[in-house]
C-alpha cells in the first residue's frame, strides 16, 4: 500500500471519527431532554447500544474501505476525528439538537392536548 493510499484511508477513518463524535452528540442530547431515560439501568442501555452502533460502524468501515485490515493509523485517524469533533463541533450540534429535540416535544406536547378535546 502506498502512501496516497494510506492518506486516502486516514483521510476516511477521520471522517468516521468525525461522525461517530456526532452520534455520541446526539445520544448525549437525548439524555439531557428526556430526564426519564437518565436512570441508571438506561443510561447503560443506551451507552451499550451506542457501542454496538459505533463498533459495527467502524469494523464494517474497515472491512469496506481497507479490506479488514486493520492498521495503528486508522484507529490513530478514528480517535482524532472524534476528538476534533467533541473539541469544536460538539457544542453547536448540542445547542441545534437541544432547540430542534425542544420544539418537536412541544409540538407532541400541543398535538396530544388537541386530541384530548376530540
């Protein structure tokens, strides 16, 4: 494998690294809009559940773009996509996902009331 190939691959793992920061973001926010999943019991559900959707991402990923090698440098570019993720990008997609996940429990809340007067 060369080195233009190599940096393709990191360039890619990166980007994995990038969204897998963004699927974490996500769980994160739903956690702190819904106070009833932070129970114990699902708060690890939901922590092995987004394990199994990140550990299945990563290792189909590598089995697609570099022939299930598995190689230092791409769980070097993984960890470093997702640093740089939750390091800048975090706290906009929070506050984003924070208004939408509001008003989307607000429009349930104002639909449901709407029904109860049918």
């Amino acid at each position: 494998m060369n080195a233009i190939e190599q940096l393709r691959i990191f360039s890619l793992f990166f980007i994995i690294g990038l969204f897998l920061g963004l699927l974490f973001t996500i769980f994160k926010e739903f956690r702190k809009n819904f106070k009833l999943l932070n129970s114990k019991i699902l708060v690890d559900i939901q922590d092995l559940v987004f394990l199994g959707i990140s550990g299945f991402a990563f290792l189909k990923s590598v089995v697609i773009f570099n022939d299930g090698t598995l190689r230092f440098y791409i769980f070097f570019a993984t960890i470093l996509g997702f640093l740089n993720f939750m390091l800048t990008l975090s706290e906009g997609c929070a506050i984003i996902l924070h208004v939408f996940l509001n008003t989307v429990f607000k429009l349930f809340k104002v639909l449901r009331r709407r029904d109860d007067f049918k």
